[in-house]
C-alpha cells in the first residue's frame, strides 16, 4: 500500500492570495463618493424611494425596538 493517504496535508500550498479588483480595490473615500453618485442618480431619475411621515415612523419605532431589544440582551460589566 503506497505511503501517502489522501489526508496528507504536507504538500499542499495554501491558495494564492486574490488581489481585489474594481470597486473592492478603492480606497473607502472614493467608494463613498461613487455611491453618492448612485443615489443621486436615483433621485434625479424619480427611482428612488421617499419616505412618508408614516413609513419613517413605522420604520424608527422598528429600529427603536430592536436597539432596545439589543441592549437588554447585553452583558453587564
């Protein structure tokens, strides 16, 4: 029977490291000024969604409740 099993992890190289391309590869600066673009974009086009007075309510009593939610589940120190 031949010495090495299909476990042996002695030859094996690990993957190369894969370099980030596109929008990966910015700086975080220059990501946040293309993303702005993106919104703006949305608005201008008449794509993007507004918020009633009622959906932001909705929508901040959700938010509320669940750091309230987060905060009673936090450990004491």
């Amino acid at each position: 029977m031949d010495s090495q099993t299909a476990h042996d992890t002695d030859n094996v190289k690990p993957a190369p490291k894969k370099s980030l391309r596109g929008f990966a590869a910015m700086d975080p600066q220059r990501q946040r000024e293309i993303a702005s673009l993106g919104g703006r974009a949305a608005h201008q086009s008449g794509h993007a969604h507004e918020f009633t007075s009622e959906e932001a309510r909705a929508a901040g009593k959700k938010r509320h409740a669940r750091a309230a939610a987060a905060a009673a589940d936090a450990p004491r120190a």
